[in-house]
C-alpha cells in the first residue's frame, strides 16, 4: 500500500517535519537489524479518536529494548505520551502508530556498544493491510517453505527489526505464489504464525492457537482476542499445531495490529470450512471492532482517548 505522509514525526523528544525525519546511512540499525518496533491502532470512536491497548504495546517495546540491551533514553510513561501527541499533533482521527527505537549512528561493526540509542515515532493513516475485502470475505494463505527461527538464534519475544528478514521472505514467496499471506512452520515442523500475524484454529468450536514456544510474537491481539472469546463462551486453548489441522479445520484467522482479525478461507487451495468467513470468527471481529469503534463498552480499558482539539481538525 502507498504510504500516506502526514505532516511530523517524533524523534528523540521533538517534532521534525516528515520529509526531515532522516537517519544517517552508516547507523548501526541500517547495517544489523538493530531496531525494535510496535505497530498500533488508532481507532475513530464515538468520543474520538483512541488508540488501542497503548499501554500494553510500548510495555513490549520496552521489554524488546531489554532483550537488545538497548537502555533506552525515555521512559515508557514519556514514549505513552509521545504516541498520544504524536497523533493529535497530526490532526489524525484514525491512524496507525509505528514507535521505533534503534542503534544509531557512531561507527559500523557488529558490536553495538557505544551507539547512541535513538527513538521515533510515526503516525500515518494506513487501511486494511491484507486488502478492503479481506475482513469479510477472508484471504488465501500458503504454507511457507521458511521456517521461523529456532528459540536459540533469534528471540521471538521480542519485535526487532531483524526478526523481519524471515517474515520478508515467507511473505515475498507467497505473494509471487499468488497467496495473500503465508503461514510459517516452526523448526519442529509444527504450525508457528503467519508473517506478521498470529493464527487461530477452530476445531468444533473450540479455539486453538500454537504456544509461545513455537517462535510466535507473543501478540496483544492475539490476547484480546482469547479474552473476549472466554466471555462469548467458547473454550479457548494453546496447542501444539501440526501442518494437517489446518487443512481439516472449521474455521481459520489471523489475528494482529495489521490485519485485525481477518479470516482464512484457504491453505494450499485447500478450502477451508465453507469457504467463507465463519460464525465463529464473525463473533470475534463482532465484540473486537464494537470496542474498538465506540460501539460496545470498554469493560477492559482497552483504548487510551487521544487528546481533543488538534485531533478533531482532520476528517
């Protein structure tokens, strides 16, 4: 999707115009991946524009920085704020949010120590990620002959850019094959996660969806949607997934920032279920978008309200 511009990023404590937002080409995250990130919604609610689980989304950047050893020179309070300026500086009523903390520039080596720890903080309009039709009349997906990494090369707890160099290559051989998206096996040959998305199962309506341990990210999607499928009733389970529960499935979704929960409809041309989007799924997206949206309660205090004022400029 074209990239919409909006008018100031946010880096390192102060705006700069967007076109002036630059790094220098020896930094240290051009050359080594060295760059933790976060994918954010902002919703158009009722009361106006609110972003969704921003607590819980920089909780993780900042425990990704961890992982790196990136000390990084805010706080996650301070990177909060900087989200909700970020947006209302914009005149954004709905957008996505990409904070980026990443090793600088100083000198050019695989040891990071002595580079600058830098933060940025963009927020841009952006639609639906895997096309307008992909949430209701769901996506074809193919098995990826990628692997996700191993639990002892890369840690998948935490979003680094570096991580994205397999998801880059699962998703280039699925869009050259013709699918929308590709699902990765783990190094054990089990069901691991799509490109940029966890999955569900629906197995006689019970929702299954592969463990930490098989190198997912851990998403906050992914957890909303456990929780509100407890409240609608269904059993919910994390599970070893072999390769051939997919094809026998009754329902598939991705779930994630991105994608929201978009349903699955084939694997490998293998139809799955009916076909179409199932009841199941429909349910969730149901309760997850009427929160998110303003039209169900915020029984979980799920959405942060953008300040008002500058936010309510832009249609």
């Amino acid at each position: 999707m074209a990239m919409i511009k909006s008018e100031k990023i946010w880096m390192n404590g102060q705006f700069v115009a967007w076109d002036e937002a630059k790094v220098h080409v020896l930094s240290h995250a051009l050359h080594y991946g060295s760059s933790v990130f976060e994918g954010i919604r902002c919703y158009p609610g009722k009361n106006g524009p609110a972003i969704f689980r921003l607590g819980d989304h920089i909780e993780r950047l900042m425990q990704s920085a961890k992982i790196y050893r990136m000390a990084v020179p805010f706080s996650q309070a301070q990177i909060e704020q900087a989200c909700l300026e970020t947006v209302s500086v914009n005149s954004l009523k709905e957008c996505y949010i990409r904070p980026l903390i990443y090793r600088g520039y100083e000198h050019v080596g695989v040891n990071p120590i002595g580079t600058p720890i830098e933060v940025a903080i963009a927020a841009y309009p952006w639609g639906k990620y895997l096309g307008d039709d992909a949430l209701t009349k769901g996506v074809a997906v193919k098995i990826g002959t990628w692997a996700r990494m191993a639990p002892n090369t890369l840690p998948a707890l935490a979003k680094a850019g570096g991580n994205y160099l397999n998801s880059q290559l699962l998703k280039l051989e699925a869009v050259t094959d013709g699918y929308a998206e590709a699902i990765a096996l783990d190094t054990n040959g089990y069901v691991s996660e799509g490109s940029g998305e966890n999955l569900f199962i629906v197995m006689k309506n019970e929702l299954i969806t592969p463990p930490v341990h098989a190198s997912i990210l851990a998403g906050i999607t992914r957890a909303s949607v456990m929780t509100l499928a407890k409240e609608l009733g269904y059993t919910v389970r994390e599970s070893v997934v072999p390769r051939e529960m997919l094809y026998i499935a009754d329902e598939l979704f991705f779930s994630g920032t991105a994608v929201e929960v978009t349903p699955i409809v084939s694997v490998d041309r293998v139809t799955v279920g009916t076909g179409e989007r199932g009841p199941l799924t429909k349910a969730i997206q149901d309760a997850f978008f009427g929160i998110v949206r303003g039209e169900l309660a915020d029984r979980h205090g799920w959405l942060t309200a953008v300040p008002q004022g500058v936010a309510a400029q832009r249609g």
